[in-house]
C-alpha cells in the first residue's frame, strides 16, 4: 500500500535559521497529491500546502515545498523559522481519488527557540 | 470556512465499554472521516464515507464501526473498548478539492 516517510521526529532550532523537513512517498498512482498539515498545540490539524504538478513550487504562509517525482519527494522548507512555527507537521498523500482518505508519514514536531 | 465539531471532547471508559463518538460538519461536504492519532503512529485513518448510509474501510479498522445516518452526521463505535484504543481521534471531512477539514478531537482513555 502507499505510505510516507518523515525521517525527522523532532526538529529543534533557533528563531531566525532556515528550516526543512523532509517527506518522501510511495505508491503505485502515477499522480498521487501531496500535503502538508500542521497540527498547533490544543488546535484542529489543518491544511499548509498541496502539492502542484511536477516540479513546480507552491508557498504558503512563508513555507514552500516542491513535488519531485523523480526522486518521490515532497519537502518542506522555510527560509527562516518563527517561534510560531512550533508544532507538529505531518506529510500526506492522497491517490488520484479525492474521496478516499490521506495516508499521512508518522509527523515531525518542530520546536523553535529564542 | 468549514466546520467540523465532536463531541465528547473526553471520554473516559473502562475495558469491555460500549463508546460512541460523534462528528457533525455543516459543509454540504460529501466525505468524512475518522482518523486516530498516536505518539509513534501519526494519523491513521480508520473508516470513511462517501455519504450517507456509505461506509468504506481504512487502514486500522479492526475493533470500530461506524455509521454514517445523514451527510451531515458520522459516528464511530467502540462496542468492546480495549486499553489499545486509547486514543485522539479526529474527524474530518472534505469536499472534491482533496482539502480535509478535521475537528478538534476526542480524546478516549480506556482503563
């Protein structure tokens, strides 16, 4: 079955550093879609980003991520992190069919410091 | 912006316990879901729907059913509770532009 990998439980960082957390995926679907939750502390997970076609770069709220299915990839970056910026990230895919539910990667919490 | 509430928020019950947890969204939204989330695990979707009376089976199903009674309205029982599902779980729902729009949780302990 599908599944996605975020090889970083826990990131830890000074407020002002560049920060990217890596997801990478597999499945059989030749255009899977990819996401970026965020799930802040006592909130509802909600949407950051959804990937677009290949190779092509999307941003929100300051964050971008790239779909590369060349090499399954889906990583989140930011330029410089915000103490805001701590809390739980989960990668996801969904396969062509919207209707059924997102497999998401175990999450990585990001703890940003002063 | 879509609305997906629960209830209960907590939920305390003991091992054998008869559980229902309930989620209502007020989207017109075709798709829900229920997800459990584990320190370790991440989200795992348990069961979903296509509308109601529709149920679909997701990756852990074992030991919940669910119940779909309108487009509105998706329920998840735990007819036997054991202390394994002890649990947040999160319902969400989405229309068909892949965006899921989860709740605020419940948070299940099973003694």
């Amino acid at each position: 079955g599908d599944s996605v990998t975020q090889t970083e439980g826990l990131v830890t960082l000074t407020e002002g550093l560049p920060v990217m957390l890596n997801c990478t995926y597999q499945t059989i679907y030749s255009n899977p879609f990819l996401f970026w939750y965020v799930h802040y502390l006592n909130e509802s997970p909600r949407l950051l980003l959804k990937s677009s076609t290949d190779n092509k770069r999307t941003e929100h709220q300051g964050f971008h991520a790239t779909l590369h299915k060349s090499s399954s990839s889906f990583h989140l970056q930011k330029s410089s992190a915000q103490l805001s910026d701590s809390a739980l990230y989960y990668c996801a895919l969904s396969q062509n069919n919207y209707a059924q539910g997102l497999t998401f990667g175990l999450g990585t919490r990001v703890s940003v410091f002063p | 912006e879509a609305a997906v509430t629960q209830s209960p928020r907590n939920k305390v019950t003991v091992t054998g316990g008869n559980v229902t947890l309930s989620c209502r969204q007020t989207n017109s939204h075709n798709y829900m879901y229920w997800y459990r989330q584990d320190t370790g695990h991440g989200l795992r979707l348990i069961h979903y729907s296509y509308g109601a009376g529709n149920l679909q089976i997701g990756d852990v199903p074992d030991g919940y059913k669910a119940t779909r009674t309108t487009q509105e309205d998706f329920f998840l029982l735990l007819e036997l509770a054991s202390p394994s599902q002890t649990s947040l779980y999160f319902c969400a729902s989405s229309g068909q532009n892949y965006e899921q729009y989860f709740g605020p949780g419940t948070r299940l302990t099973v003694l």
